[in-house]
C-alpha cells in the first residue's frame, strides 16, 4: 500500500520516466521523507499492478495516470481542487539571475491569500483568467488564474507561502493507512 501511494503521488503532477521508479536513488530522485523505505521489488510490484489495473499507463517509456488513476489519487490524497495551486520558476537570462514566477490556482479567494502575503509582488504582477485549463496533464479545470511576476534569483518569498492544505502529503497519506 505504501508503495501505492508512493507511485500515485509521483505521478499526479508529471509524468515520470518508468525506470526512474528503480532507480538505484530513488529516494533523492523523488525527493521522499527519510522515512519512506520501499525495494525495488515492492516498487515494481505497486507501479506494475497500477498499470494491470489501468490507473497508471505508459506512453514511450513514460508512466502517467489515467484519469481513473487520477479519481483514485484525488479519493487516497483527499483532493480538494477549490484550493488547488502550484508555484515555480523560470529563468529569463543566462546569468540566472532573473526569474519568471509562475503561480497558478483554481480560485480567485487562493490567489487573492497569495497575493495578500506577497506585497512586494502587487504592482507589476500579471495575472491572466484561465478557463477550462489543465491544471495537470490528466485533470482539466472550469476556472482558474495565471500570476506571472517576474523576480530576482534571489527572491524567497515562496517558501513562506501559507494557503489552506488542498491535499494531504504522502506521509499522511501513509500513516492513515496504517492506522
């Protein structure tokens, strides 16, 4: 079941190359709690099984949830997409030091929690409607809002960001199976 879970949330963002699940560093690779230990075997088992079952496909070499795969990464996460966002990064120049920030969400009280806790970003942000948006590569969404801003390397606001939990993390995920 860990391993399950493990395999779902890997994928609900990006898709994945299939070797990397056996990567000799996985837990680096995905970037896991220190907690999390699963073998090779029990990974090859739950990715595997998931494909078996049609949750998980593979196109090219590349696992992706299918969209009954991603039904059931939204009941196991407890997936509220009302308060769906998700922030990174684009560098703009070669020197690296200016950066584009991009921060989507899928509703205007997420986006307005955002941008009350980033003041300096106010101003001279873009912020773009988005309808019938994919939000993830499997999971289209009716509404929702771009924030582009551009920013210096060294900004570190986004760390900070305190917006209500919109799905549980995988080492809750974990513990309320083995609870």
């Amino acid at each position: 079941m860990n391993a399950e879970s493990f395999v779902l949330d890997s994928l609900w963002l990006l898709s994945t190359q299939y070797q990397d699940f056996f990567h000799p560093n996985w837990e680096q690779l995905f970037n896991t709690s220190n907690g999390l230990v699963l073998s090779q075997s029990e990974r090859q088992l739950a990715l595997n099984s998931m494909i078996k079952n049609h949750l998980v496909r593979i196109d090219d070499g590349w696992c992706k949830l299918t969209v009954q795969g991603g039904a059931y990464w939204e009941t196991r996460f407890q997936v509220n997409w009302a308060g769906f966002y998700d922030c990174w990064f684009e560098s703009l120049d070669e020197q690296g030091e200016t950066e584009q920030l991009n921060f989507y969400c899928s509703s205007e009280e997420t986006l307005n929690l955002f941008l009350e806790q980033h003041h300096a970003i106010l101003t001279e942000c873009q912020i773009e409607p988005l309808h019938h948006w994919n939000a993830t590569y499997w999971k289209t969404l009716e509404h929702g809002f771009h924030l582009k801003h551009t920013v210096s390397s060294d900004f570190n606001q986004v760390g900070r960001i305190q917006l209500p939990k919109w799905k549980l993390a995988l080492d809750e995920v974990i513990k309320l199976k083995t609870n």
